[in-house]
C-alpha cells in the first residue's frame, strides 16, 4: 500500500497482479526452453528423487521431471482457467443484463434456462460430455464456462433491474440511446465490479475443477497433463516426497493470488469514485459535514464491494 | 430554578467543534444558548455544519470524529458521557425529530406500543398507564381518534401524521430540549406549517427548548424565536428572528434572503450568491464567504471575523465590513421583476391559441392495478392520472403543481415513453401523434424533446467524464463527431460552466453545477420542448436562483417552451406563464400564473398558495390560513362525486343542500367568466356563475 496511494486507489494492486500474471505465464511458457529434460523425458537414473542441481523440483516415481512436468502443467491450468472465467463472466454479463434491461418474457425465457441449467448436476453431465466431444482441452473449457455463470447471471439480473430505474439510464434512454448501447454504456460499467470480482473467482474455480475432473479422467487426460493432474497423481505421496505436490500447489496458488490482485485493483482503478480523494476535486458534495447529501452523493454510484487492500 | 423557568437557558453550547475523519472541520466553534420555551433555528445549507451541530448535542456522532467544546443541559455537561449514559438522556430530557418519519418508525409495532415503550423505558410506568399516556399524546399532536389509531402501523398513516407521530414520541417524557433536524423538509407544503404548529404546541406543553436545523429560511420565520445563521461550520450571525429577516448584517444572510423566490412577489427577482461554499477539509485563511462576497475588503482575505454585536442588542454577525451592511440592498441589489422577452418578436405579439402547439395532452388516463389483499384478491384501480388536458404552445412555460403523489410525475414518464397511453387519452407532440411513432419516428422526435430530472446527483452517469456525458446525446444523434468537442465546449459556456469542466467526474462538481450539466445535455442538441421534473428542489437556495435565472435565460434565447413540474409555488410563479394544478391524477385548475396567484378560483388552489411560507417573521405570523386536512391512507376511497371534498374547506362551509351536488356529481373543467385560457373544475368555484 505504499506507492499505491499516489494517484488512483487500487493501481498498486491492479500492477503487481498484472506482473506476477505475466511472471507466471513467462514461467509456464519460456520455462521449458531452459530446462534440461523435456516434460515426456524419462530419466532412468533418478527416481523419486528431491529437489537437485540435475532436477531442479525433483523427479516422479516414473523418473519424469517434476519442473518440466509442472510447468507443462501450469501452461494448460492458465489457459483453461483464464478462457472459462472470461467465457463464463461474460456470459453471465450478457444473459443477466438482457434478462434485467429487457424484463417481460425475455427475462423470464432466459431465467428459465438460468434455473433448469442450476438444477442439472454439472459434474455428471461434464463426465458424459467431454468424452464425447472428443476430449480436447478447448471441449473442457466450453463445459466448464457453460455451468459457472448461471449463479452470476441471476445476480447481474437483479442489479440491472434496479440499475434500469436509475436517472441515469432513464435520462439516456429519453435521449434515444439504443438499448445496447445503455446496456453498454451505462448499465455494463456500475456492474465492473462485481464482474470482476466473479471472474477472479471463477479463473480458481475453473483450475479447481478441471483438476477434480482430471482425477476421475474425464479432464485433460495423460499424457498431457496438468496442475490438477500433477496435483492429483501426487497424492497419497505428498507428505512423504512433498516436492511432488508443494511446487504444483504452490503455482496454483500463485496464480490465484494474481489474478485475484489483478481484479481487486482494477475494480478500485475502473471506479471514479474512490479516485475523487485527489486534490483536482473540488467538490464540496462528498466532504460535506451534512450527512445527508453526501450519502446520497456517494451512494448514487455502484452497489458497493468493500476493498479488501489491507 | 424560577417554577416556570422561562428565559433560564436550558440548553448550552459553548465553542462547539467537530471534526470528522480525516480533517474534515465540519463545525469550527458554535456558540448558542435555548431557553425553556424558546425556538432556536439554526439555518445553514448543506454543507454548513448545521447537522454535524445536531447530532454533537444528540450524542450522535460516528465513534471516531472529535468533538470538543461543551453542550451543557440544564447545567450537566454531556459531551464526554458515555453512551449508556447519553442512552438515559436521549429519549427522556433530550428528545429528537427527525427528517424522515418512515425510517424513524418501526414498521412492525403499532404506533401506540412504540410511544408507550418510550414512556417505560424511561420512567417505568405500567404497560396500561404507557398506554393511556401515548392515546393522550396521540390526541395531543392532533391525530383525530387517538384510541382507535394507537393501535395502527405506520403504513396505515401518511407523512404527515408520522411525522406527528414521531413529535408525540419525542415528548413523551416531558423532554428539556428537543431536536428537530429538518422535521418538515420531507413532507407537502400543506403539511408543513401543521405539523409546525404541532411540534410548536407539543413543545410548549412540555416546556422545551426546541432546536430547529432546517435549510428553509420560510419555514423558520415563522416559528423560531431566535435563529443562528451557519456557513462552512461556522456561526456567521445570529438574532431575534426579526433583526435577522428585517435587518440582517452579514452578507451571507442578505444573499440566502436574497436568493429565496417569495410568493409575495415583495422586491423582484430572486439574486443568486456567485460561487459555491469552500471545502471542509481545505479552507483558506480569512472570511470564508469572502470568495463570493460581493462587499469583500482587503482584510477579509486575512482573518476569519469574530462574531460581534451590531445593531440591536442580541444580533451579532461575523463580518468585518458591516457598516456597509446596513442597507441591504447596496449589497446584493434587487433587479427589478422584469419579463424577458419570452419569444420571439413576432410571435409575442401573437395571441396565445394562435401559436403552435408543441405538446397537446388531450384525457390522459392511466392506472396503477394494486392488490388490496395478499391473496390478491379485491384489485382496485389506482388512478394515478385521470383524464389530464392542457396544452404548451411554442416559447410557453406551464407549471404543474400538486402534492406529492398527485399523477405530476407520471404525466411526465407518458409524455417522455413517447407511446399510445396504456390507459386512453392522446398525446401530440410537435404535431404528432404518439400513438402513431414507430422506432425511427420516436427517435427522431426525442431529438426535439428533452428532460432534465431533479436530482443531478443521480441523473448524471456517475462512471461518465462531463464532455462524455454531454456528447452522448450528440454521439446518438449522428452529429457530425468531428465537432462534437467544439460543440460540448460550446454547451459548457451556454450553461456558465468553464472548459475545463469536461475533463470532470460528476462527483468533482458542486450540485449546481451538476444540475447545469444535465440542462447542457438537454439542450445539447437544440430542442423545443424541454421537460423539467423539480429541476431546482434539491439545490440549495443560494444555487437555485442561478439555476432559474439559466433556464429563463436559455428560454428566452432559444426560444424554448418548458413543462416545469413542480411542488414549490413561489419557484413556479418566477418561471411560468401558465400553471395547471393537479389533485389526484386531475388538473383541478390551470390558467395564466397572474390570474391564478392573484386570485384562485379553486379551493385546493387557494389553501396551496396559503401554504407556502414566507420568509418574513412579521407578514408570516399575521397570515390567517386555511388549513387542508390530511386523509390517512386508510380513508374510505371516494369514487363518486368530487374526489376533494374530504380535505375541501369550501365544501365544509356549504349548506347541507349544496354539497348534495359535490357528493354526487363530479366536477368538470369549465371555464372561468371573460378569462378564455383559465379552467377550473369546482361546482363552487370562485369567479364562475352556476
């Protein structure tokens, strides 16, 4: 929090997620071209063993290299992760917004869906399906983005139906502003921070997920791999050879904690609001004594998630 | 302790100062004393510190602000008392009323439990006797069979009575001081003054002092004994209430006078205060009403003025320049009431039907279906607007007033859907009938017809810079995007704001100026009719009269016509040139401003004009005035006859023969003898031969 209070509220967060992001992916992507052994290689002479000059995270039971191993890993984790929690966000965006802005039968005919796509057990359906569509890793991504957002859209709903009865999108609608454009323009924005928030969540939900799917072999399936794989093939063995899983577990959480700062400080960034604290502003409305107006100044904006920057 | 006590001071405020988190001096050293008995009123805008004031003697304030000073009652210090202890005060010797009388009260206990628990927590009294005491107070504050509706929720009353409600609350205990902050802001003009009347009563039956915080210069000349005017968290001047009104010395005070639009229409236009209040957290050295003091000298720049004496003894202000204070009107001159010319030259001299009309509103109808029961069973008809005509001609301004919940705003959303009524009735605008638009037809129309909402605080997209915000209607108009930033430039000069304006949030701006904001975008792509919904109700004085000067102003130079809805009469009778009443989704009377202010054909009229307060101490007490009573939503629901014989005084004073006719027959609009444009619709109105 230090730099980070200079200009806007939230950039040092917003930074810091984006580098650790991009640390990650030049790990996951150029690791590979430094390291020795190839992820298939097989060392013969060294298995199950700790972390060495030779293998720099250790070797599996099966004499594979557990750095090479896991950054082939974390290559499919961050792609998968980061298209399901795009390709889920919005698409929750979108279904809730139009269901919300629109009402009447659009609202209902899409909530229906939201609902019965609720009540069908995403696992078990996940299971048939992904073999069925061939088992590639984009199949798994479209599975798992097609059961995250319904929870998402319900909420993005409910607030586009207090949003539409806002002046502001009254007065755009009375200016002749098309439908999409306000949806887009004026609605889109004052969600940012919950959809941010759920995107952040949903890149740890989607990584978790395809590693539990991958346990059953209904996800990325040998001999590629990844971190769920890696996580879950070490199992059983972690407490005894905890290199086979601490360097897995301890990208994934690395990447969570990136893409989580990530959202967190763009949230704070996108927000005007919570910039206003610099001395260019020169309202008198939200520093007033009276506690009227200033509530009703600041609340004007956005429902409100707390930040969490301590 | 003299047994009545009158005169003693009660409540004591000595150099009072707040300072909320992180160094925002709300109050800087706030000084007063209220005697048993006495009405003290504190009057300041938003921003000035007058809240931060009632919430530090109420104990009030959020656990990490730093309140120094002292609030003495009746001798015992209570600044510093923890809150079990302010806990045992508040509610028995320190009562409180506050602003909204909907969130005050519990929606799931009867009123009657609710004041009988204010009675026993305080004073142990039995259940039955709490009881028997709350119908008495109920009985007190003037709610008609008080036994009966003890016993009611708070749903089952309306505003007003609530707020009476609440004042029964409050001196239960026989309380030593009262604080009101804003009693009365969120009620109707026809309640107002009642309920003043009531806590006035209330308060002089239990002996209190009462502080009033209020923003409403009107409402306070009437009632207060003393006031204390406040500005950037100080006291700036402070008197009897006549020194105050009839001879104020600070200039700030002479502005705020100034600013007010008066019914009574004494001293022509309302003057506006240049500039906007400093901020809290930043005030410069010197006078801080320097910046916009029109009498300013070199000193002032220097040291903030101390308050001192001037004039009679009591009245002190906090200026350095009052000897040139002494004539009010060498400080903020009057301009004469003159009529700009509205329209143009040729058409001015047109006779008003001979115009075209821009908008033509022909038996509006629509109602609201509403549930009477959960099961949803015994639905009734919710006529929120019933049959509404009247017409704007090009350059013209018609007011529409009525109370809350009167059908006004929904006149405004069916006009503004720009679609067949849902309900019957027509409406024409530019000429063109609305039922008959299709999407490109609409659109093309909105271009012509423009709304500016009463709140800028939420009718400008908080996420939006002000050159995107007022490029947006530009942008859907497929204005030519290469002079857009010219044209936005252009806009922020027509409505006095400076260029460097648009590279603000709406937050960055004062209320004022985010009300010139929203009047830029409706203007921005030149309309001829532009519909104002309360355009100025939630500004403070000082800006409204700049506001109002800016919309006469641009009507006058771009030839505009306005439909300016309303509630404030005295704000309508400066802006309008014709005014239509509304009363339960009908338009009661509507005709020349002149004619109708003058004299008021219709008796809901009249009792509206009597409502308004004026801010004049002397002319406001000698003002005899027809009170309309308030029907409890639960009232029998009139379906037959003249929908405004329950509240009308007219139908009161009738022989039992004569109102035979309100109870049967239902009012039509007729015209008023050898005024052609004036309707009223009154079997007994004024001015008409039946």
């Amino acid at each position: 929090m230090t730099g980070a209070m200079r200009g806007r509220p939230g950039r040092g967060r917003a930074i810091a997620g984006a580098f650790l992001l991009v640390l990650l992916f030049l790990l996951a992507f150029a690791g590979p071209l430094v390291s020795p052994w190839g992820w298939d290689d097989i060392d013969f002479t060294a298995f199950l063993s700790p972390p060495s000059a030779r293998h720099w995270f250790g070797t599996t039971q099966s004499g594979r290299d557990v750095f090479a191993l896991t950054l082939r890993g974390m290559q499919k984790s961050l792609i998968i992760g980061l298209s399901v929690a795009v390709l889920s966000t919005g698409l929750a965006a979108v279904v809730g917004t139009v269901a919300g802005y629109f009402g009447g039968w659009a609202d209902r005919a899409l909530m229906w869906g939201v609902d019965l796509l609720l009540v069908l057990p995403s696992f078990l359906v996940m299971a048939v399906l992904s073999p069925a569509l061939g088992g590639g890793w984009q199949a798994l991504v479209a599975l798992l983005a097609a059961f995250l957002w319904m929870v998402t859209a319900r909420m993005v709903r409910g607030m586009t139906v207090s949003l539409r009865e806002r002046e502001w999108v009254l007065a755009a609608r009375f200016l002749g502003v098309g439908a999409t454009r306000t949806i887009v323009r004026h609605v889109l924005p004052h969600l940012a921070s919950l959809l941010l928030v759920d995107a952040a969540v949903n890149v740890s939900v989607a990584i978790l997920a395809e590693s539990g799917l991958s346990y059953f072999g209904f996800g990325v399936r040998p001999p590629d791999t990844s971190l769920g794989t890696v996580i879950a093939e070490s199992r059983g063995a972690a407490t005894v050879f905890p290199w086979l899983f601490g360097f897995a577990a301890g990208l994934l959480v690395l990447i969570v904690l990136a893409v989580n700062l990530l959202a967190d400080g763009l949230r704070d960034v996108l927000d005007p609001q919570l910039a206003a604290s610099g001395p260019s502003a020169e309202a008198e409305a939200e520093v007033t004594a009276d506690g009227a107006r200033a509530g009703s100044g600041a609340g004007s904006g956005e429902p409100a998630v707390e930040g969490s920057a301590g | 302790m003299n047994p009545r006590g009158i005169g003693t001071n009660v409540l004591e405020v000595q150099d009072l100062a707040v300072t909320y988190r992180p160094d925002v001096r709300a109050v800087r050293g706030v000084s007063f004393s209220v005697g048993r008995g006495q009405v003290l009123g504190v009057v300041g805008e938003s921003g000035s510190g007058k809240t931060a004031v009632a919430l530090a003697v109420l104990g009030l304030l959020p656990d990490r602000t730093e309140v120094t000073g002292s609030v003495r009652l009746r001798g015992r210090e209570l600044l510093g008392l923890s809150d079990g202890e302010m806990s045992r005060i508040r509610g028995k010797d320190l009562a409180m009323v506050f602003q909204d009388p909907l969130s005050s009260l519990t929606p799931v206990h009867a009123v009657g439990d609710q004041i009988a628990e204010a009675i026993r927590i305080h004073s142990g009294a039995t259940r039955g006797a709490a009881r028997a005491r709350a119908v008495e107070l109920l009985d007190l504050v003037g709610i008609p069979d008080a036994a009966r509706r003890a016993r009611a929720h708070p749903h089952e009353f309306s505003g007003g009575m609530r707020q009476r409600v609440m004042i029964a609350m409050a001196v239960a205990n026989d309380p030593l001081a009262i604080v009101a902050d804003e009693p009365t802001t969120a009620l109707d003009v026809t309640l107002q003054a009642q309920v003043l009347d009531v806590l006035r009563t209330a308060g002089e039956a239990a002996g209190a002092a009462i502080l009033m915080i209020t923003h409403d210069l009107g409402m306070v000349a009437g009632f207060a004994d003393r006031v204390l005017v406040m500005y950037a968290g100080r006291a700036v001047e402070s008197g009897q209430v006549e020194d105050i009104y009839r001879r104020p010395r600070m200039p700030y005070t002479i502005g705020l006078l100034r600013s007010l639009p008066r019914l009574d229409d004494a001293g022509g236009r309302p003057v506006p205060i240049d500039g906007a209040p400093p901020q809290l957290n930043a005030l410069p050295p010197g006078c801080p009403f320097a910046p916009r003091c029109p009498i300013a000298v070199g000193a002032c720049w220097d040291d903030e003025p101390e308050m001192l004496p001037v004039g009679r003894p009591g009245h002190a202000a906090a200026c350095l320049n009052t000897p040139a204070t002494r004539d009010p009107d060498a400080v903020f001159p009057l301009t004469p009431t003159e009529l700009l010319p509205p329209i143009g030259e040729d058409d001015a001299a047109r006779a008003r039907t001979s115009r075209e009309a821009v908008l033509d509103v022909k038996d509006l109808h629509r109602f609201h279906v509403e549930q009477r029961n959960s099961f949803g069973r015994g639905k009734g008809l919710l006529r929120a607007v019933d049959g509404v005509s009247f017409d704007i001609r090009a350059g013209e301004t018609l007011g529409l007033v009525g109370e809350s919940g009167c059908g006004k705003t929904t006149v405004l959303m069916e006009i503004l859907a720009m679609a067949r009524p849902r309900n019957g009735g027509r409406i024409e605008i530019l000429g063109e009938d609305s039922a008959g638009l299709d999407g490109a037809g609409r659109k093309a129309l909105r271009r012509n017809v423009q709304v500016v909402f009463q709140d800028p605080f939420s009718s400008l997209d908080p996420r939006m810079r002000v050159a995107a915000i007022l490029a947006e209607p530009l942008r859907t108009h497929a204005f030519p995007s290469e002079h857009i930033p010219d044209r936005v430039q252009e806009l922020l000069k027509l409505v006095g704001l400076e260029p460097s304006h648009a590279n603000r949030h709406p937050y960055g701006l004062s209320g004022g100026q985010r009300q010139r904001v929203a009047i830029a975008r409706a203007l921005a792509l030149e309309p001829s009719l532009v519909l104002l919904d309360e355009p100025v109700a939630a500004l403070d004085v000082s800006v409204q009269a700049g506001v109002i000067d800016l919309l006469e102003e641009l009507r006058a130079r771009l030839g505009l016509a306005y439909l300016f809805v309303a509630h404030d009469l005295a704000v309508v009778r400066r802006v309008a040139d014709r005014i239509a009443v509304m009363h339960r989704g009908r338009i009661v009377e509507i005709g020349d401003v002149e004619h109708v202010y003058e004299d008021p054909a219709h008796p809901y009229t009249c009792a509206l004009l009597d409502a308004v307060p004026i801010p004049d101490p002397v002319l406001e007490r000698k003002r005899g005035r027809v009170r309309l009573p308030d029907v409890p939503p639960d009232a029998p629901r009139l379906e037959t006859g003249c929908l405004f014989r329950q509240r009308c005084p007219r139908y009161l004073a009738l022989s039992e023969a004569s109102r035979a006719l309100c109870d049967r027959e239902d009012p039509v609009s007729r015209s008023i003898d050898g005024e052609p444009d004036r309707m009223v619709a009154c079997h007994y109105a004024l001015g008409v031969s039946t």
